[in-house]
C-alpha cells in the first residue's frame, strides 16, 4: 500500500521508499526513513497535499512524492504487508 491511498485517521508504518533518487533523499532527511510510524492528520480536498504527523514533526507532502513512499497500516496482520516493498 502507498502513502498516498491511506485515509485521515490512519497510522502506518514505513516499509520502504520507491521515490525517485532526489525526492527519496528529501524524505529520508526530514527522517521518514524505513520503521517510522506516522498519522494521517489531514488530506486537501483533491487529494493533494496530504499532512502526516510523525517523531513530533508535521509534515506535508505532495501526492505524487506520497506514491513513492510504501506503508503498512498499522493493526493490519504481517503476513498481509509487503516487508520489501515489492508491490507495484
């Protein structure tokens, strides 16, 4: 599951980055690196951009750069999360 398809009120976990070399390099800087758990606090009416709460930090992120970012929700069983991040 991407970033981009979670609702408000959703926490996730990331699972792996997918983004292209230069926005995956932002995001692992602002340190939603692999392991982080976050919040969806708010998404815009069309969709983008999309606010996550995580480590005390708001974030806001275009949909686009949401896409490249692979989740697991939280209190959804492992065996039906993508530990690599291999869906497509």
């Amino acid at each position: 599951m991407r970033l981009s398809e979670l609702k408000v009120g959703d926490k996730a976990e990331v699972t792996a980055l997918k983004a292209e070399s230069v926005i995956r390099r932002r995001i692992m800087d602002m340190g939603l690196i692999k392991g982080t758990t976050f919040k969806v606090l708010r998404v815009a009416p069309l969709g983008d951009p999309i606010e996550i709460f995580f480590k005390g930090l708001y974030l806001a992120m275009r949909k686009t750069e949401a896409e490249g970012v692979v989740v697991c929700k939280t209190g959804v069983p492992v065996d039906a999360c993508p530990l690599s991040g291999s869906e497509s």
